[in-house]
C-alpha cells in the first residue's frame, strides 16, 4: 500500500449515539491504516465545542442560538430514550461499565491517531459560532468543496 | 502459539482491541508475532479484516471457555 487509503465522514449529528458510531469508525479505520477526516457540520458542530464554553457570537439571534445550543462532548443526548437526561446518564454508565471510551476520551484519542477534525466554515457563519468555541484539537474551518475532494479520493465516505 | 508479546483486551469492545492492536504493533519487530487476549467475539472476525487491510499475517484464533487469543505476525516495519 504505497499510498494511505482514505475514509472521509460527515458528521451532521450531535446525537450521543451517532457520535459513538462516527469515533468508532473513525479510529477503527485509522487503527487499519487509512487518512481519516471528519467533517463536522450542522448540530454535529456541538461536538466540538468546548465543554467550559468560550467564544462570543455577535447579534442577538446568534448569540440566543449559541445559549440554547450549548453544545459540549459531555452535554450530549441520545436520540432515542434521552428522558430527560435519566437514559442518557444510563446509556453513558453503561458505556462506562464495558470500558468503552467516553465522547471526549474518543475525541482524544482520534487527534492522537491522526484523525482530522474539520469544522464546516458555513454552518459555522451562519449559526453564529466563534472559531474560540471549539476544542483544540480541531483543524481549520473548510467548506464543502474540501470534503467533496477529499470524499472522491476516499474508498469509504459516510455521512452519520 | 508462541507469541513474542502479549496484549490484554480482557472486557474491551469494538473498537478498542484493534485500537490497542494497532499500537502495540508499532513496539513490535517485522516478524514478531502478537498475541492479543479478548473477550469480545467480534474479534473473531475484526482480526483478520484488520490483517487484510493492513497486510500483517493472520496466524489463527484458540478459544478456551470465554478466552479468546489471536495470533498475528508483523510482516513489515
């Protein structure tokens, strides 16, 4: 294999579930050798941003959006069964009780096995977030053009 | 099987003992083999994808009650 294959993901979601399954693949594939980018998109954006919060939104819809739509990799829900937090918090013991890694300990450790998260540059205009919301480990914003050309070189391209 | 090192993924679940696999590779030496010790039946069938999309050699599974080992060599540095 002279050349690294590559997978490309688009992560629309911020559903604790569909994350789980985005990292999952993510660091199974990078695990198996290939150049794994994900983009980030939409309410899948809330991943990335910082669990402390951080960046300030200009204009008062923006900034209404950003305070209603916290986001955080801890503030998760699932999309099924969320009950007002009680099967999140179960789901997420659960996840505990098999040893499998938490949102943010996956987030880690994709970044550490080269994973790259992208952040897409219109949703983040046009739902008001500040580039000082995300975590550090993310790369810099791109648009759609970038993905389509990285998705047309990958053997696998998910949108989750 | 002899192995030359050993992997504990006791209680792990897909994705991490190929997670694991895939690092503990990199301590190894072309030709070494790798035993990774699992409970998780997925391996059974994670294993040799993983072989077959990196290249290293898939050598053969042996199953004692809820102990799963799989054996691999590295076939390159």
């Amino acid at each position: 294999m002279a050349e690294k294959e590559k997978m490309s993901i688009v992560v629309f979601s911020d559903d604790l579930d569909k994350a789980l399954a985005a990292f999952i693949l993510a660091t199974s594939g990078a695990s198996m050798g290939m150049d794994v980018s994900m983009f980030f998109t939409f309410w899948g954006l809330n991943i990335l941003k910082k669990n402390s919060g951080g960046g300030k939104s200009k204009g008062i819809m923006k900034k209404m959006l950003n305070f209603m739509n916290r986001g955080g990799s801890r503030r998760l829900k699932l999309s099924k069964f969320h009950m007002f937090g009680l099967g999140t918090w179960m789901m997420k013991k659960l996840m505990k009780e098999t040893n499998l890694p938490s949102i943010d300990e996956f987030i880690t450790m994709a970044k550490q096995m080269g994973v790259k998260l992208i952040p897409c540059s219109t949703s983040c205009g046009v739902m008001g977030i500040a580039e000082g919301a995300f975590r550090e480990e993310v790369e810099s914003l791109a648009g759609a053009a970038y993905f389509l050309n990285e998705a047309r070189q990958s053997k696998v391209a998910l949108f989750i | 099987m002899k192995a030359d090192q050993s992997l504990d993924c006791m209680g792990l679940y897909c994705p991490m003992p190929i997670v694991k696999t895939a690092q503990k590779m990199k301590d190894l030496k072309k030709g070494e083999v790798l035993e990774v010790v699992a409970d998780d039946k997925g391996i059974k069938q994670d294993m040799p994808a993983w072989c077959e999309t990196t290249g290293n050699e898939f050598l053969g599974i042996e199953e004692e009650s809820d102990e799963i080992k799989v054996y691999v060599r590295k076939t390159k540095d």
